[in-house]
C-alpha cells in the first residue's frame, strides 16, 4: 500500500491506527512531503507550524504529526524511515520490510534533510554521524543526547547501540521523535518486533470453527435445527 501523509493521518487516519493496532500483515509506504500535494497545496496534519500554504498565508498554528511517533504509539511491529533520493538504502528497506510479519510501515522523506543531519540505525551498530563519523547519540539519563566521540573521554562505547527487535516502544519512540537542528533524523530500520499478526490470528479461530462445528458443508446447514419434509 502506498499513501500520502494526509491521507494517512488524516482521511485514512483511523484506518491507519487501527491497521497498527492490529497488526494487520500489509506493507505500507507513506510518502510524507507534509502536504496536500495533490489538491492544490493545503497544509496537512504533518505540516510544520508556522509553514505558509494556499490554505495557511499566515502559516499554520498547529504542532504536525510525526508518522514514526504515531505508527509506534499505535503498536505497530515495524517502523522505517528512509530518504528518497537514497535508492539503495530504500530497497534494503523494503527487503526487511517484505520479510516482516504484521504491519510495516516505512516513511520516505526528501532530500531536504542533509546527509550529516541523517543518524543509520543499524541493528547491534552504536549511533554515530556526521560527515567526519565523529558524532553519536547517547543515552544520558531516560533523555537522548548529541555527544562528540573523543570529547570529555567519550568513546564509541558509550554510545547507544541499536536494538530495533526490543519490544518496548521507548528508545524506538524517541529515535522517531529526532529532529533537526538539535537532533538528526533516525533513519534504517528503527523498530522490527515480533508478533501475531491479525491475520493468523483470524485463521486460528475460523480453524478452530470448523473442527469443532457439526456443520461441515451445506447440506448439514440446510439439515441443521428444526427442519420439516412437505409432501
């Protein structure tokens, strides 16, 4: 499935959380160029504020969504972030995201966001970037923070080290959040759990229907309950 940003947080918003929550096995990529690029440029619900658009000449005074934050608050079991412009690393992506069962949802961002603005997560890897690969995040406290590897004694272990199969939603959640200027953007794989899928799920109960129902066919049924014979 492929979608806008407005369309799946806003029209299709509620399909959205609720395909999360369930863990419905799709592939969904969202395209998320934070407007109604198809009618005419309005603002969407992922627009920062303060941006001017044909339906904001003032600028929206709204705080946007963040697809990631959204996505993983709704339980989704995979979540990734990529750069349009990266093909290479998208079809990485899309591999992982192929092999997933449940829900994964990847977001494809432009290419306004700068290579040493962009942090790779890669899974048993630390978290390091900039030009010079001499930046990285580190978990200072329940808080992320931005640390110079050789500054202050800071070495590359004590950087944190990316665990996208965690099932608890905290550091996914705030690697999501990461934005420009004072954080760089998350991008890879972030999140990639396991768990039932609503499919599965759905499969085992109408199995469990059918070995434990009297009724196997449409004879049975027709045949089933109080029945009479007309002569």
């Amino acid at each position: 499935m492929i979608t806008g940003d407005g369309d799946c947080t806003a029209i299709g918003g509620n399909h959205f959380i609720h395909a999360c929550r369930r863990n419905i096995d799709i592939n969904l990529i969202l395209f998320n160029n934070r407007i109604y690029g198809m009618t005419k440029g309005q603002f969407s619900p992922c627009t920062f504020r303060g941006t001017k658009t044909k339906t904001s000449p003032q600028g929206t005074y709204e705080d946007p969504f963040n697809p990631g934050e959204l996505a993983i608050g709704a339980k989704a079991t995979f979540f990734a972030r990529g750069v349009d412009i990266n093909p290479k690393e998208l079809s990485e992506i899309f591999m992982e995201s192929y092999k997933h069962d449940g829900i994964a949802v990847t977001n494809i961002t432009g290419k306004d966001v700068r290579d040493d603005m962009q942090v790779k997560c890669v899974h048993g890897q630390p978290l390091i970037f900039g030009k010079n690969r001499d930046k990285g995040i580190r978990l200072n406290g329940n808080q992320l923070e931005v640390v110079k590897i050789g500054e202050n004694g800071i070495t590359e272990k004590d950087l944190l080290v990316h665990d996208k199969t965690t099932e608890d939603t905290g550091i996914h959640m705030m690697l999501a959040h990461m934005m420009p200027p004072h954080f760089p953007v998350a991008i890879g794989v972030i999140r990639d759990v396991k768990a039932p899928t609503f499919n599965d799920s759905l499969d085992q109960v109408i199995a469990n229907e059918k070995a434990n129902s009297k009724i196997k066919n449409m004879d049975d049924l027709l045949n089933s309950g109080s029945t009479w014979t007309i002569e």
